[in-house]
C-alpha cells in the first residue's frame, strides 16, 4: 500500500484521491493533510487554489463553504 492509500475509520474501505492531499470515502469521511480525518456535510465544496511559492504556482486544495 503506498503512502497516498488510507483506511476509512467509519468504514474500513480505500479511500478515493480527489487531489493531492485530499482523499474521499464512501460513507462520507475525507481526509485532508492538514486537517486529518473529518466528515463530509452537504454545504462543503472542494476545489483547487493557485499559490505562489517563489518563481512556480502551486495548487492546493482548499475547502469552502457554499
């Protein structure tokens, strides 16, 4: 299992990559690598910001309400 893999805590599954640092379960939880393990409401949406970090642009994934 590689490093990117997590075991859902609720469930037991493989949770799912939706971006880099940002994995989805099944059953509702998700886990960020910041934040850890939480579960998912309705009104949560995820997307991708754009950083500067010197001469390159990184995307992190952020969470924003709707």
């Amino acid at each position: 299992m590689g490093k990117s893999n997590k075991i859902c805590p609720n469930c037991g599954r493989k949770m799912k990559q939706q971006f880099i640092g940002l994995q989805h379960c099944k059953c509702g939880m998700s886990w960020k690598k910041d934040i850890g393990f939480f579960t998912r409401t309705d009104d949560m949406v995820f997307a991708l910001q754009r950083k500067n970090a010197g001469k390159k642009i990184k995307q992190v994934p952020v969470i924003r309400n709707k």
